[in-house]
C-alpha cells in the first residue's frame, strides 16, 4: 500500500486479472487497474455484512486529488449510515420502475380488481407517456400534459388478441382522471423512499366528473316489473339472469356481489346474506321480505354451488349486460345502468325517511362520505313535519278551505307495494316486484287464439299501426292480457276489416 498519486497510479500495471491499489491513508480508497490499462478511481466499504463498491471515475477525468477528496466526500456519508451505491441507483429509478414496484408492494394486500385496473392505466397510458422520465425530474406540468394527452385519445388503440378477440384502449377524461390518481399512488413510494419531497402528481388539477345518479321513479318500477315478468313468461331470457336483476334492486347489492353469490352464504334464519368478501370487505346484507321469497323460488343446480348458476359446470351467470340493455329498451328507460338499480334502491329508502346511516348500512358503504349523495333525497321527515306545522297554524288562523275527503285527490304518486299478502304467502314463492307483473302475457301465437285471429292479423295490426297494445322483449312480441281483453271489449276493427284496411295503405303508398 501507498498513497496514491499520479506517478503510482501509472506505473500500476494489470497481467491476467484486474489489479486493485488502496491508499495508505484514506482506507476505502482506491485504484482499479484493467488488464486493458483503463484505471478508474472507486471506494469499497461495508454495509451490514455486505462488502459494496462505488466507481468515482476514470483517472484522466479524475486526478487522484480529485478523487481523494470526492472519496473523503463519500465514505463521510457511509460513516453516517448512508450508502451511496443505493443512492445512486435510486436516483436513476425511472416512473415505469416506480410503477413496477408499486403494482408488487403498493397494492400487495388490494384487491384483484383493483389490481387488474391500476395495471390497466400503467400499461397503457403511465408507461408510453412518462415511462423513461426520471423519477427525480418528474415534474406537476408532465403529469398535466399526460392528463391531456390521453384525455385526447392519444394513447387509445386496438389491438388484435385472436380470430375473434379484440383489446380496445380508450382514452378520455374519466381514463385520465383515473390514470393520474394511479401514477400519483405509486409516486407515494417515491416520496416515502426520500426520492422526492413531494408528490408532483397530488396537485394536479383533474377533470370535473359526472356523478351519474338515476334513480328509477315509479312509473319505471312497474314497467320493468312488467318487462321481467314478461321475458320470464316466454323464455326470451335466462331465468336466472332475469332473477339477477330483481335482486339488484331488491336488495341494493352491487353486481359481482348477486352473481357470485353462493348458497352456504345466505342465512335464512337471521333473513341476511353473510358475504366473505366486498368492494368494501366482508358484510352482511340484510333481506326484505320479497328479496328472501325469490331466493327461495330459485332452483338448485345440483353440484352449483351459486345461486344462479351459468352453463357451465360449476359457473354462475356472468354477461348481465346484454341482458340488461335489452330488458331497459323494452322497459323504456333511458340512461340506466345496471349499477343504478343500487342507486333507486337507496333513493327509495331515502325518500321514505330512513336516515343516511341506516341506508349506508344496507348498502355496506365504508364511508359516511359515499351516503350522502342521497342527502338531497332525504328530506322527508322535514318536508311532513312543514306540513303537519303549517297545517296547525293555519287551522287557528282559519284560513284552509274546506276539503271534501271523498273528492280530494293524493298529493303524492306512491309506488305500488312489493309487500306480499297473506293469501299470496300461503300460496308459496312469488318472486314479484310490485302488482305489475303479475300481469298475465302472452305470446303473439296465444294473443292470436285467444283473440280468434291469426298470427298474420295480429302482424298486421302492428303494422298499420292500430291492434292491441304490445310489447317487444328481445326479438319477442308479446302482449298482455289486461290489453287484449280491452281491445276486445271495446269493439276496435274487425280482422275482417284488415284485408281492406291493408289494400288501402297500398293504395295511399
């Protein structure tokens, strides 16, 4: 050993292996010496049990009082707990690197969905944008222009899985908003590690969102109970699927909660389904009457262990989209997602005067926050005790008119009742929603005979215009029998008119 200056440092010499030279005086420090005659200054020094190596530089750039003095730098740092070699490597980590790790450590204990989504704005948006930027040099105006470019659509595509797969990546505002609260959660890791002082994602200013609240009035209740009755009634739809959808809203349930219902989960005794596991955790939900009689009046597929079992073996009913939007056309309602059907379940409770907890309860919110986007609906406790105060103080000033109870007419539209009777109770299940579909119907071939025409009048009337009132589930015509009776009774054209009737339309067209 010798301190290391120029003249040592060049006549050093490598033969078969490289040649290592420490400094006397600065222990750590240090000359590499390459069989090919490159030198490169570096310190070695001891972390825990583990012996690392950190390069200074090549002598030429370096002198060795140059790299003396960084090397005193360095090894100052070690001797206070530091390790530079670490250093060094996290201060090159990039965002996909950041990304990476959080998709392993960040969301170790989240949920699949969660997972499978975080991973989703990573892939596809994080990762082409700002994927090779330094975690260190991110700045809050790159993560502003990335926002904009996907809600732009510029990192949408297709691409081609297999002879009848396609992955379609869309862009837009909400994919943005998401993507940026994904990048700011892993940027966390980052701040948390002293990589950054701050977290360049948190203020970024997002997109307004839309907040989607579509409750279902009454009017719509019965004509989806109208429609599922129907669908059920002539087999367009898979009963279980229809089944599915009255315990949506019978129960307030999110989707993936009724589908992958299992039986051993439902507890008959304490009228509740005790779910394992939630968007919010384990929960209990707690069934009404009407929810507990369709689960009763749905068949076992012996070795299923799902309430509504698929067609596979062992499956559950899985496409309820499909379903969904051909039962909601039929049933004339606009803009409602499946999802909504959660929401009309907790407006209904809302606008009966339960309090926000007691609806949060039911529908397993974690927070109180989420509960109160029905607070605007309920209001009625303090809309009736207005009107029992004002009608008080009116009745002293005497200033209400007289009333004729007989004549006087309901200020409010009540929802028909979901409430089984006691004769339908004897009676065994009845899996309802309201009076409605209780309706009898029928197909075009019965409508016809039970009308004396043909399947080609009634065809025929659809086409003019005129005939019975109908419906179309599906493909499916059907009509009910309340309207055929109708049609019937009142006298309306005679199919022996409708030959007539149809030469005339030629004759006008």
């Amino acid at each position: 050993m010798a301190r290391l200056t120029k003249r040592v440092v060049e006549a050093a010499s490598a033969s078969g292996k490289d040649a290592f030279l420490w400094d006397d005086e600065i222990s750590g420090f240090g000359v590499r010496v390459f069989t090919s005659g490159k030198r490169s200054y570096l310190i070695q020094y001891r972390v825990g049990e583990r012996t690392r190596r950190k390069t200074i530089g090549s002598h030429g750039v370096w002198t060795a009082e140059t790299a003396r003095t960084e090397a005193k730098i360095l090894l100052g740092k070690v001797a206070h707990g530091e390790d530079p070699v670490d250093d060094e490597l996290r201060a090159s980590l990039t965002v996909a690197d950041i990304c990476d790790r959080y998709l392993t450590e960040g969301l170790a204990t989240a949920k699949e969905g969660s997972i499978k989504q975080a991973k989703a704005n990573i892939e596809n948006h994080i990762k082409p944008l700002l994927g090779k930027t330094l975690v260190t040099r991110l700045t809050r105006s790159e993560v502003q222009a990335m926002m904009r470019d996907i809600a732009a659509g510029k990192t949408a595509k297709v691409e081609k899985l297999g002879p009848r797969s396609v992955s379609r990546v869309r862009g837009g505002k909400g994919t943005a908003n998401r993507a940026v609260n994904t990048l700011s959660a892993a940027l966390t890791l980052a701040v948390d590690d002293g990589l950054r002082p701050e977290n360049p994602a948190m203020k970024v200013k997002k997109y307004p969102g839309k907040k989607l609240e579509r409750f279902l009035s009454p009017e719509e209740l019965v004509r989806l109970g109208g429609v599922l009755t129907a669908a059920e009634a002539i087999g367009v739809e898979n009963p279980y699927a229809i089944a599915a959808v009255r315990l949506l809203i019978l129960t307030g349930c999110r989707k993936n909660e009724i589908l992958k219902l299992k039986r051993e989960w439902i507890d008959t005794y304490h009228r509740c389904l005790r779910l394992p596991d939630s968007k919010t955790g384990a929960k209990v939900v707690h069934l009404g009457e009407p929810a507990l009689r369709l689960v009763a009046s749905l068949a076992q597929v012996e070795g299923n262990p799902h309430l509504l079992p698929g067609r596979g073996e062992g499956t559950h009913v899985t496409n309820l989209d499909k379903v969904w939007r051909r039962l909601s056309k039929s049933a004339e309602l606009e803009n409602v997602r499946i999802h909504d059907l959660r929401h009309s379940f907790a407006s209904m409770g809302a606008n009966n005067g339960d309090s926000l907890p007691v609806i949060g309860a039911l529908l397993g919110h974690r927070s109180t926050k989420t509960t109160q986007r029905y607070a605007h609906l309920a209001d009625y406790p303090v809309r009736s005790a207005a009107d029992r105060i004002a009608t008080r103080i009116a009745d002293y000033l005497d200033i209400l008119p007289d009333i004729d109870a007989d004549a006087a007419e309901p200020a409010e539209v009540g929802i028909l009742s979901i409430a089984p009777t006691a004769d339908e109770l004897e009676s065994g299940p009845d899996p309802v929603l309201g009076k409605a579909i209780r309706t009898k119907w029928l197909d075009a071939r019965a409508a016809a005979a039970f009308l004396g025409n043909t399947v080609g009048t009634l065809q025929t009337y659809r086409w003019m215009g005129t005939g019975p009132e109908f419906t179309k589930i599906g493909r499916r015509v059907v009509y009910s029998r309340d309207s055929l009776i109708l049609w019937r009774d009142a006298g309306s054209v005679e199919t022996t008119k409708v030959p007539d009737l149809r030469r005339q339309f030629f004759a006008d067209h």
